[in-house]
C-alpha cells in the first residue's frame, strides 16, 4: 500500500504523532504535505535520480521531507544531525544534493557550513529564517510549500533513501542503490519483506525512540507508514518516558538498540514496573551485538517479543531470530535470511563452523559507495561475486550467525586477536557501569595493549577502588589476554543516538599523530 491510499480511505487517522506534544498528524494532511513538498523540489528543477539533504532533529516536519522523495523519484540523503559544520558539509556536497532541508534549530551550524557548499540553491529552513540571514537561497518552509500544489505530480516515481555509513571508523560513506522506474506505490522488493519479517499490519502504532536520520528507523516508519499504522515519534531517547508512551498510544510494535535496553533495565524498579505495557507485540533490536545478559533480562521482562536482526545500511545481507530461536542459541543475531553468507579468512578461504572470520556475501542487494570506486573495491571480492562491510564473526552448526566484532576495533597484541566486544559486553552488566568502550592504545612491547574507557552510573565515583572493582570483574570472567591493562574514566562516552559508539573519538586520543594498524 501507500500513504496516498490510506489518506482516500482513512483521512483522519493519525499518521504521526509527536511524543513531547501529543501534535496529531492525519493521513490527509500528511498526503498534501509530502505532496506540495514534492512540487517544490520538481520546481528546482530536480528530476529523477537527483539529490537533496535533510538535516535536522526530529521534528513534525522531518517524515513529509522523506516522503516528497519517495513520490518525485529522487534520492535524499538524512544526514546526523550531531555532526560539525565541516562533517556536515563534506556529506551536503558528496551526496551532490542541491536543495538542503533543516531547521531553526541546526540553522547555526548550517549558517557555519554554507560557504563550502558546491552545488546548494535552495536552503529550507522548518521554524523560519532570522532577519540576520540575507542569502536569497534560505527560505522558510512554511511559506514556500504553502504556495505549492497539495495534489500529487503528474509524473509521481519511486525515490529512495541515499543513506550514510556512520563514520565510526573513518569519513562516512555514500550507500547508492540502483533506482526501480516504478509508481511510488511499489515499494522496493526488501521492504516487502521486511514488513513480513516484523509482522507489520494495518492500524499498527509503532514507536520510534531513535534519530530518523538512521536507517532502521527510516525503513520502519516507512513501512508503517504504508501498512496505513500509526508513528509515535520521540524527540529524543528517555527510558521512561518511552515506557509511559507505550501504555499511552497502546504501542504494537517498536524498534531499540541494545543501548536503550541497557538504560531500561537501569531504571528503578518502581519505574519500570509503572506502566502496562501488554499492548507491545513486537520489539525489535539491531545496529550492535546485545550483551547475552541483557538480552535475557529484557525477554524475562517483556516476554518471548524480542526479535534481533543483523543488516549493514549496505543491505549485503540479513539474518534474523526470534526469541525462542535467540534462547536456544544465546548472542546468534540469527539465520540467514536474505542473502547469501560465507565466512572467509585473509587468504579468502573459506573458515570452519565456530571459526571467526570476515563476512561476506553474495546475492545481496546491488550497492556502491558513492563516488568511491576505491572503497567499493575494497568491500568486494576480487571476482565481483560476494561484498563486506568488514564485520567478523562466526557461524555455528546449527545455521546460526554470531557476530564478533568490527575487523578495524579488532586489537593485535602480542600476536593475539582480542575482539574489543566482548570485553564491552561484559563490563556494561556491571551495576556501577552506565556505559563501556574498549578499544586497542600503542604498547611498545605488545603492539597495542587494552584500555577501557569508562563512564559510570550517575552518583558512582571514579576513583581507584572502581578501577580495582571492575579489573578484579574482568579478571573473573575474562581470560588474562582480554583484561584491560587500563582503565579511564569520562562524563559521557560519544555514543550516536542511532547506539554506535563513536570510539574513534575516543581511540584517536591515545594514538594521535602515529599510525594505527586498526585503521
């Protein structure tokens, strides 16, 4: 289906809805905004296949920016809202995106990036733009899509998504899918199965606790969007008001990270007993490994509703489980069910059951990286059959896919493989610990040694005796290789709100001018 057939047949349900305020979009309203927002970009003189940006929070105006793409046949690019001036306009220009949507909140940093833009003339700014502006291409939103159409384009065509990897581990990258010459009511084969896969449904009410700009959330409220269901959209992440909202718009289905587990079994007791939540159907969690722990403590809370996926942004491949499926093989992020996967070693032989070795895949969904022919080369095989975004881990004998970690976080030391995930893993379930990076720092001797960067539970103090407490639990769970030789301490690690920890921050502190070998 399509949100034009849901705003005929139903116009006054709710498309959206914005946690903070209770503001109610409908189906219709929301049709003759993505509509006049349509008109808009096709009088810029952008056809199909052209590019435009959208860089802001979430906000009442962020899914109707989304969805005049889809219906113009156009590739927009949700760019972080969290990066810098320069981030920023390094993502504006190499998306070759000439109409840029924000907002009057990351207007300053816009304003910061405007002189590097290449090829931006149209700059529309949601909340209006300050007298101090006079650059004619700024315009404000509400005025200029007024005066535009509420009717569909005459020549309505499929647009998409142009997403970017993260940056966790160097400059982001351009994710471009070739473009079906199809209606906007065909969506494209994966999220029809996707809607499958998370048993999505008409009159659904699904709420969304993570940045749209991230590719999860982008491919769910879509989805929702097309089974004519309801989004509940959070401004921003607080574990208990997002258990309030399930209780208060009777959510069916959701979608975290392990970090948003994380913070809800933090919370008091008296507050994650406070709302009833038996309307959930389906909690779905992806973007990093989920510590074992907390995975079992979510499904002893929620019950047997948690269902974990594994899918770069690149759409290689994908693998999925149930709860039944995740008990009976505890951290698999599950089968394979889209794609075809084979666990290679450096020489590119293939490794045995329970080895770890990169993933790669074939029969994925078709991809390069923007512009980037070289890093394309470097994520496929020498025959052009198989891709990888570098991610390592194992499959078991049962079919079941366990991942182990980034192939650039993996520490060398001494000639020993040490997968910083798993030491993460273990010292999040501790209960003085609100959250955990570790990460390989120069050792003349070993190469690199591990370090542990720390940022403790509020009220908890960073002193020695923490150290010792957390080195004596490491020395208890972890064989004497993994144990961090140190550990250091910080108010707030840099974690994207999408649950990606952004540890080359942190790493490159230790490293500075040298070269690392983890890239």
């Amino acid at each position: 289906m399509y949100p034009g057939h849901h705003a005929t047949q139903h116009p006054d349900r709710p498309a959206f809805v914005m946690a903070s305020t209770g503001q109610a979009v409908t189906y219709a309203e929301f049709e003759a905004r993505a509509n006049r927002l349509a008109h808009v970009l096709q009088a810029q003189g952008l056809h199909r296949c052209d590019h435009y940006s959208i860089f802001m929070e979430n906000n009442d105006r962020y899914l109707e920016s989304c969805a005049a793409g889809e219906r113009s046949g156009l590739y927009y690019t949700c760019i972080n809202s969290y990066l810098t001036a320069s981030e920023m306009a390094y993502i504006v220009n190499n998306s070759r995106s000439e109409v840029l949507i924000t907002s009057t909140e990351r207007l300053p940093i816009v304003e910061e990036a405007v002189a590097e833009f290449d090829n931006i003339r149209l700059i529309v700014v949601c909340g209006g733009v300050p007298e101090h502006i006079t650059d004619e291409r700024f315009v404000d939103f509400e005025t200029t899509v007024s005066a535009a159409p509420s009717t569909p384009l005459e020549d309505e065509r499929l647009g998409t998504a142009m997403l970017y990897s993260s940056g966790t581990t160097g400059r982001p990258k351009g994710i471009l899918r070739p473009l079906p010459d199809q209606p906007p009511g065909e969506q494209m084969p994966m999220f029809s199965f996707l809607s499958g896969l998370w048993r999505y449904r008409e009159h659904m009410v699904y709420l969304s606790p993570a940045p749209l700009y991230h590719s999860a959330p982008q491919a769910a409220v879509n989805l929702t969007l097309r089974m004519g269901g309801t989004v509940v959209i959070m401004e921003r992440f607080d574990a208990a008001e997002y258990l309030a909202l399930i209780e208060r718009y009777s959510v069916t289905h959701s979608q975290l990270v392990p970090t948003m587990f994380s913070r809800l079994l933090k919370l008091p007791d008296e507050v994650r007993n406070r709302h009833d939540l038996s309307s959930l159907e389906i909690a779905i969690h992806a973007a990093a490994p989920c510590p074992v722990a907390v995975k079992e403590a979510m499904i002893d809370w929620w019950g047997p509703i948690i269902h974990e996926y594994y899918g770069a942004t690149e759409g290689l491949g994908f693998a999925a489980c149930d709860s039944h499926e995740w008990l009976a093989h505890r951290g698999t992020v599950g089968k394979i069910v889209f794609g075809e996967l084979r666990v290679l070693d450096d020489d590119m032989n293939e490794v045995p059951n329970g080895t770890p070795g990169t993933l790669w895949f074939g029969s994925g969904s078709e991809f390069s990286y923007l512009d980037d022919p070289e890093r394309t080369a470097e994520a496929t095989s020498p025959d052009g059959a198989m891709t990888t975004v570098s991610d390592i881990g194992y499959v078991d004998d049962d079919g079941f896919l366990y991942l182990t970690d980034r192939k650039t976080f993996m520490i060398i030391s001494g000639g020993v493989n040490i997968y910083p995930q798993e030491i993460e893993d273990l010292l999040i379930t501790h209960p003085k610990v609100f959250d955990a990076a570790v990460f390989g720092v120069p050792n003349s001797d070993l190469g690199e040694e591990v370090k542990a960067v720390i940022q403790p539970m509020p009220d908890v103090a960073a002193d020695d005796a923490l150290t010792d407490e957390l080195l004596d639990y490491c020395r208890s769970n972890l064989s004497r290789q993994k144990i961090p030789r140190s550990i250091d301490y910080e108010a707030e690690l840099p974690r994207l709100p999408t649950g990606k920890l952004y540890k080359r921050l942190l790493r490159d502190r230790y490293w500075g001018e040298g070269v690392s070998r983890i890239g």
